[in-house]
C-alpha cells in the first residue's frame, strides 16, 4: 500500500510501522478491488443485490476497522492535539495584538466620523447662510427691477438677480490616518414586507435561501407536513 510504504518517509518508529502494516495491509490489498466492484457493480436480481450487499457490509467493516485502529487513531488524536496546542500558542501573540490593533481602529475611526459628522453640518450651516445671502440680494434686484419706470432697466435688474447664485461651500473632514475598509450590511429585516415584495418581484428571489435542511428534520419529525412550493420525497440511503 502506497501510504504504508511513505510512512518511512515521516520518520516513524518500526513498531509503529509493524502495527500499520499489520492491522491495514489486508485492506490495503482490497481497496482496487472495491474500486473494481463499484465500477463494475450491476444489479438486476436478487442473487446479485445479496452479492453486492456483502461487498458493501465488507467495505464498511473495513472502514470501521482503520477508523479504530488503535495505533492509527493515537497519531491522529496526537497530531490534532499538537495542531492545536500550537494553533494555541501563536494564537497568544496574535490574538492580543489584534484586539489591541482593533481597539486603536475604533477608537481612531471614532474620532474620524464625529469630526466628519461636525464638518458635514458646518457645511450645511454655511451653505444655508450662502443661500440666505443669494436669496436677499436677489429679492433686492427684484424690488429695484419693480420700481423701474422703463422696460429696459426693469429687465436689466431681474437679468441681474437671475444672474446671482450662491457659492457652493465645502468642508473637508480630518483625512483618515488609519486605512479602513468599508463595506455595505444589512441594518434590519421586515421579513413579512419583503417576502410580499418578492411575491412581485421575482428578481429579488435570489436573496432567499430556501433551508431544506431545515424542511427535511421537520418532515422526519412530522410526516404529515406539507409546505407550499415544497415537494418531499422518501429515499433511501
């Protein structure tokens, strides 16, 4: 067996090795001929169904077997152990670092958006006052315009208050020194406003997901259930 025989590359002890060899070289020996049995499997009577269900009980045998082999399952457990006591140990330095790094963000990116917040409403106070000025000396144009005596000069006036308009006023917010990353997410669900929408819109039938995982635990608990748009069936595994 290909994996057996790579075992000398990783080092491991002879008696270890005898065990494997031992215990698994006798399914070894059977894993193509499964794999010739399932290719070639055909089932068109009763005689044959007995004799392909006999491979399979052998098959999961074997399966059960190299899954409780005793030395196999201790390098297994012993590997995952060590994964994670290291995953453990570098978790220690990063982990920390991170929420520290995290913590910094926020609070940067706190500060951040109240001093955007603040820019964005003097701008909206200094563009009202801006509008407020355009406005009256508009009206001022247009109060002369309506005291001329003559056409020409009423016209001239209000050419010259249509004329007048408002500066467009900018604040700029503190530029970020943090680099951040945004994204769009979903602040909150009416469920039943949007499943009526959908019910309109078929476009927006790609945002459902349908749990049929779900449905089936609640059909095996509940065989009578029935659910619109769902259709179950019984098979067998």
């Amino acid at each position: 067996m290909l994996a057996i025989r790579e075992t000398n590359a990783l080092g491991i002890a002879d008696p270890v090795k005898a065990s494997l060899v031992a215990d698994l070289q006798h399914i070894a020996d059977r894993l193509i001929w499964y794999e010739e049995k399932a290719a070639n499997c055909i089932v068109t009577n009763q005689t044959q169904a007995d004799a392909a269900a006999i491979v399979c009980e052998t098959i999961a045998n074997d399966v059960k077997a190299v899954k409780g082999q005793e030395v196999l399952s201790k390098i297994t457990e012993g590997l995952h152990k060590l994964h994670r006591q290291w995953t453990a140990i570098r978790g220690r330095f990063i982990d920390p670092m991170k929420a520290s790094r995290k913590t910094i963000k926020q609070t940067i990116n706190k500060w951040e958006t109240a001093e955007a917040e603040k820019a964005q409403a003097e701008q909206i106070r200094l563009q009202a006052e801006a509008d407020a000025r355009a406005r009256k000396e508009r009206e001022a144009l247009e109060a002369k315009a309506a005291k001329m005596k003559t056409e020409e000069k009423r016209q001239q006036y209000l050419d010259q208050a249509a004329s007048v308009a408002a500066p467009t006023v900018t604040i700029e917010a503190p530029k970020s020194s943090v680099k951040f990353s945004t994204r769009w997410k979903v602040k909150a669900v009416n469920t039943t406003t949007f499943i009526q929408a959908a019910a309109q819109n078929t476009m927006m039938h790609g945002f459902i997901e349908i749990k049929t995982t779900a449905l089936e635990r609640s059909k095996a608990a509940n065989p009578s259930l029935e659910v619109p748009g769902i259709t179950f069936e019984k098979v067998r595994v």
